[in-house]
C-alpha cells in the first residue's frame, strides 16, 4: 500500500538526518520525500500501516507530520 503524508521537511540535509531513523522503522520499503511538492510530501511504499510511528519519529526530530487521506 501507499501510505501519503504532510510534512514541514523542507532539505535534503534534513531527509539524511532522517534516514537511518525511517529505515529502521520501514525495513525493505521504498519511501521518498517530495521537497518539489507544496505540502513537502512524504510518501511510503509499505505492507503495514506505520502511521503513527512515523508521525512519532517526525515529531521527535521537530518537523510537522500528517498522515493525508
């Protein structure tokens, strides 16, 4: 399933910060953020719904995370 959320990460320095942190969380799924997109989409390419451990993660590293609908 695709999984769509709104973020407020706005640079790549920041994706790679964020990384190791997603991956753990996603093993072997394909994630990727859309800096080009107004809403600085985030988008997962996973089995399980992992929603609230993403917004978690996000919140802890100080960004804006919502899942989209």
């Amino acid at each position: 399933m695709i999984f769509v959320f709104k973020t407020s990460v706005k640079t790549k320095k920041q994706i790679k910060k964020l990384k190791p942190h997603i991956d753990k969380i996603l093993r072997k799924s394909k994630w990727n953020f859309d800096l080009e997109d107004c809403d600085k989409i985030l988008r997962i390419d996973h089995e399980e719904h992992e929603a609230l451990e993403i917004i978690d993660l996000l919140k802890i590293h100080k960004f804006h995370c919502e899942e989209l609908e």
